[in-house]
C-alpha cells in the first residue's frame, strides 16, 4: 500500500464516539477515511463530501 497523504489523529470523545456505533458504521467510517488518506477517489465518497446538509 502507499504512503498515506495524512495522519488521523483522533480526540478521546470521537474515539468514545465510535465506540458506541454499531461495527458496520465504524467499519464504512474507517473505509472512507481510508479512501481520503491514501488518494482513492470516488464518486460516491466526493458526492457526500461536496453535498450541503
């Protein structure tokens, strides 16, 4: 695998945060931060990213 082009670095309550979700939304919040450390871009993921809520 590449060189990522980030570190995460993450505060005690996101960790806490996480650690409450069920394993399937940690999992798919892992694989997105994954995908934006090491460069992979999708459709989907820029689709989220770029959309006002």
């Amino acid at each position: 695998m590449d060189k990522p082009l980030f570190s995460l670095i993450t505060l005690k309550e996101a960790e806490d945060f996480i650690d409450s979700l069920a394993p399937a939304v940690v999992r798919k919040i892992f694989f997105n931060i994954d995908c934006l450390r090491f460069g992979i871009k999708t459709k989907t993921l820029l689709l989220l990213l770029l959309t006002d809520w």
